[in-house]
C-alpha cells in the first residue's frame, strides 16, 4: 500500500474517532428528556463540528450523490420509472437539503 494511501485511511481513521467521541452513541432513549429536565439544545451536533466537517461531508456527499444518481436512474427509469424519484430523494434531496437549508447544530 503507497504511504499516500495511508495517510488518507490514518486521517479517515482519526476523524472517525474524534467524531464517534464527540457524540455518545445512544441505543435507545428510555425516556423523554423532558422528564428529567434536560434541554434540547444539549444534545443538538456542536456549531463547530456541524460547520467544519459535517457541512463539507455534505457538500461532498451532494455531488457524489448527483453522480451516482445519474446510472441509478437509468436503472430504475428501466424497471420501474414510477419509482424514479425515491433515488433522487435518496441521493440529491437529503444530502442537498442537510447541506445547505438546515440549521447550524440540528442534528
């Protein structure tokens, strides 16, 4: 493996850790954390994070999304054309929406 190769995968690696560690990961939710007092904005995704990684995943994530939706869409325009806009939603939509009209720290 060439050392490029693996500098991107420790890289990779690291920002999958720091962010798995900047967010507890939560099987379930017993409970409404209304009941106990706990404030929404405690468990909303740090501004920073959201801004400066999150964001740019996204933006990368969009046009990945626009690529692959364009050979997704043959297929299903072929076997299903009345199902061509659940791909679409899948792979532009959501990542074109999270990217660039939610707020800042919503997630």
């Amino acid at each position: 493996m060439s050392p490029r190769i693996r500098v991107m995968l420790a890289a990779l690696l690291a920002t999958a850790v720091l962010v798995a560690g900047a967010s507890p990961a939560v099987a379930y939710e017993p409970f409404a954390y209304e009941d106990v007092g706990i404030d929404q904005r405690q468990r909303d995704t740090p501004i920073l994070l959201d801004a400066f990684f999150l964001r740019p995943m996204g933006l990368l994530l969009t046009g990945l999304g626009i690529v692959a939706f364009v050979p997704a869409a043959a297929f299903v325009g072929l076997t299903r054309p009345t199902d061509l806009g659940k791909p679409f939603k899948l792979l532009v939509v959501k990542p074109f929406r999270y990217t660039f009209m939610d707020p800042l720290g919503e997630h």
